[in-house]
C-alpha cells in the first residue's frame, strides 16, 4: 500500500527537499502550510505544479494551534511525521524568546499529544539540532554528549529533544531524534551565514551590492549539504527500532574559511586587517574593502565551535555524508551566481 507523510515545516529548505525525496519513493505526502500575507511557496512550486502533484497535498495548520494538527492526523492517518517546522534563525530567538520557545519546543509537544489523542498509528521523527551542545564539552559531539544550549532557540529544541524521548517511553511511540548538524544548499535561507555569503558575493561581482556585513568570523561549524541530511531522516523511520542520531560530516570550517572560498570563486582574493568589530576584508586586486563587521551580527552567547561524530547514523543506518564542504560551496555559489545573472 502507498505509504502517506506528514511534513511540517514543508515551505523550508529541509521540507522541500524531504518532500522530493518521499515523492520519488512512491510517498503521499501531506504539508503543513502556516497563512502569510505574501506568498512563501517557493521552495516547493514545483511539486505542487509537477507531475507528482496529485501525491503532493497542502494543508492549512500551525504548530502553535493544537486543534489544526488534530485535525490533520485525524483526517490523514499518516504512516510517518516529520516535524521540521520552528522558527529557525538562532540570532532571531533571542529577540523572540517566547515565540520561539513555543513552536520549537511546546510545538513538538502539541503533534506528539496529537498523536496520542487521535491514537493514530505512526512513526516520528523530530529535527533536534547540533545547537543543544552549545558550549561543547568535548569534542567531536556525539549522542552521550552533554548538552549545554546557549540560546532560546536550543532552549526550546531541548524540551523538544526530551519530551519526544519521554512519549517514546511512556507510550511506546517509534519516535526518532535526528540530532542534525549544520546543513545547507541553494535554498537556504537568506540570513543564514553560508546563503547570506554566496548572494552577497554573487551581488558584488555583478555590481549590485558593495559590501557585506557579518558578525563572528571566527565562529566554527560542521557543514554539509542538506539532500544528504534528509535522507538520514527517512532512514531513521526505516530502522528497527527507534533512536536519537548525529548527523554530521565530522568536519569543522570557520565562518572566515567560507568567505574565503566563496570570495575566491568569484575572483577576489581576501586579505583581513584589524581585529574584532573594526575587522575588514580588503580585495587585494583591487584594495576595496568587500567586508565588515557590525556587532548587530553577533549574538549575547554563541556557539564557538561544532563538529559532529556521525559513527552510529553510518553503523544502524548506513548513512554518510556525500558531499564535501568545498562541493557545498561550489554548489551555492554556482546556484547564486546563476540566480543574479536572471536577475540583472
Ligand atoms: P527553515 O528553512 O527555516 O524552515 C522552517 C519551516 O518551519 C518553514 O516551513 C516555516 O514555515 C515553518 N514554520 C515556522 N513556524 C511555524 C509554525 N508556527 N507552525 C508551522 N510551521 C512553522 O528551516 P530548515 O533549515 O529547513 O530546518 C528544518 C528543521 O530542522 C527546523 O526545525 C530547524 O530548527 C531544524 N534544524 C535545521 C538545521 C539546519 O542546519 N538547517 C540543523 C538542525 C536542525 P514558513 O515558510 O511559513 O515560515
Ligand atoms: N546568520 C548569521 N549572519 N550568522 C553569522 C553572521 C551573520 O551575518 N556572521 C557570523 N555569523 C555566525 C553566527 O554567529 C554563528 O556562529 C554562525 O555564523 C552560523 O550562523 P547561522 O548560519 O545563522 O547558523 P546557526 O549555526 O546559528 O544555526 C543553524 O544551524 C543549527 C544547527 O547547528 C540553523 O539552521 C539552526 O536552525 C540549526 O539548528
């Protein structure tokens, strides 16, 4: 029998390529879709308008309004979840504490009581990030490291990460935690660090922006590519049994790393002066200074340093990364590149 999906958070990065990726497995997928003044369904128009469209259905809800989500269940009776829906700008929780506190956190809650109280028979899987080790305590992080979340967003990711645990155990649901380091790609959003570099690169060497603003240079994550990361959480909801996974490359680049790649993929070569918020980076063809600082960027506590020990998604799951960070960026700016030719 044709097995069915539900998918919050299907506008996003992650939900458009998971919904792709379902599709193509012979899936009916359900999207959760919040109302917006302006249309926001970019990342998944052509699913709607595609071949597969008959497979593909919307369905108006919010993860803030239990009674939508009822509803939902009841009237789809999905064989598999996957909550990705929240509010998912770190540098946004903080001016939003509460906001994000309840669709990251009280969210995953009120589609776990859903299922409880429809009494549907389903599978789960939550999108738990590598942003509740924090201020790591050891390195890389694995599943037995300790958290130490350092932002509202992580604050609400961290109730989400235990009350799906708890249903697990308390009502014997197949409910999965993918525990998901930085993942990116050409639909990623615009104020996340590595989209917001390829398209403010792209601009400027099509002369349309003169200068980018960041914050933290030296901030460190472990990026991959996100068509890999969804696939580790299908297979999650494929295993035996249900467990909590790193999903990761195993690899650390800093912030300053990215820009110098992408700068250089575009012709420029950075060199930096000065230091801390009155930091620069000046083209050396050219001398002009193609980088900033502002301290809006940086944020009250950061996460300094991420780097993820994938051994038991690629031991239980047979999952690994396949694309390498320097793909990654070639991709991105490749897509942006192409993006601002259109556009000019
Ligand atoms: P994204 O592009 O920002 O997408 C977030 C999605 O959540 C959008 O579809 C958004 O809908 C939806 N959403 C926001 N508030 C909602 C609400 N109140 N009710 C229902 N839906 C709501 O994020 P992403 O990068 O795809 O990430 C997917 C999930 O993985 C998120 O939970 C994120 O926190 C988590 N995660 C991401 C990463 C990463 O590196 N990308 C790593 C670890 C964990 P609108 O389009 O209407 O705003
Ligand atoms: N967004 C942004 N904008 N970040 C900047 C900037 C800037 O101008 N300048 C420096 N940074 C630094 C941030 O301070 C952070 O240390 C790092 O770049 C990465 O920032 P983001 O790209 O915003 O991602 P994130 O790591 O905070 O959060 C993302 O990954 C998490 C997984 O670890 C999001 O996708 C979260 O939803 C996800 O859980």
């Amino acid at each position: 029998m044709k097995k069915k999906a539900f998918v919050t958070g299907v506008t996003g990065q992650d939900g458009s390529y998971l919904s792709e990726l379902l599709l193509e497995k012979g899936y009916t997928v359900y999207g959760l879709v919040r109302r917006t003044s302006q249309f926001n369904r970019q990342r998944i128009e052509h699913l709607s308008s595609g071949n597969q469209s008959e497979n593909f259905k919307l369905c108006y809800g919010d993860l803030a309004d239990s009674s939508s989500l009822n509803r939902i269940l009841e009237k789809t009776n999905p064989d598999e979840i996957y909550n990705l829906g929240a509010q998912s700008h770190v540098g946004v929780s903080f001016e939003t504490p509460e906001f994000t506190s309840d669709v990251n956190g009280l969210g995953a809650l009120r589609l776990l009581d859903a299922i409880r109280e429809t009494g549907i028979k389903t599978k789960l899987y939550q999108a738990s990030s590598s942003e509740l080790y924090g201020k790591v305590v050891e390195k890389p992080q694995n599943e037995n490291t300790k958290f130490y979340p350092r932002s509202p967003y992580a604050c609400g990711k961290a109730f989400a990460y235990y009350i799906t645990q708890n249903y697990r155990e308390a009502y014997n649901l197949f409910a999965c935690n993918g525990i998901l380091f930085n993942h990116e790609s050409p639909r990623r959003g615009e104020n996340f660090v590595t989209r917001k570099i390829t398209l403010s690169f792209a601009k400027i060497k099509n002369g349309l922006q003169e200068k980018l603003f960041l914050g933290n240079l030296n901030s460190e994550r472990d990026w991959g590519y996100a068509p890999d990361y969804v696939r580790a959480m299908w297979l999650m909801l494929q295993s035996d049994s249900p467990g909590d996974y790193v999903v990761a490359t195993g690899k650390t680049y800093s912030v300053r790393y990215f820009v110098e790649k992408v700068a250089q993929l575009n012709g420029f070569n950075i060199s930096w002066e000065g230091e801390g918020v009155n930091e620069k980076g000046v083209d050396v063809n050219t001398g002009k200074v193609l980088i900033e600082v502002k301290k809006q960027y940086y944020r009250p506590t950061d996460v300094d340093y991420l780097c993820g020990d994938y051994s038991l998604a690629k031991e239980k799951l047979g999952w690994e990364p396949n694309v390498s960070i320097n793909e990654l960026i070639e991709i991105m700016v490749k897509s942006d590149n192409d993006l601002i030719k259109k556009l000019k």
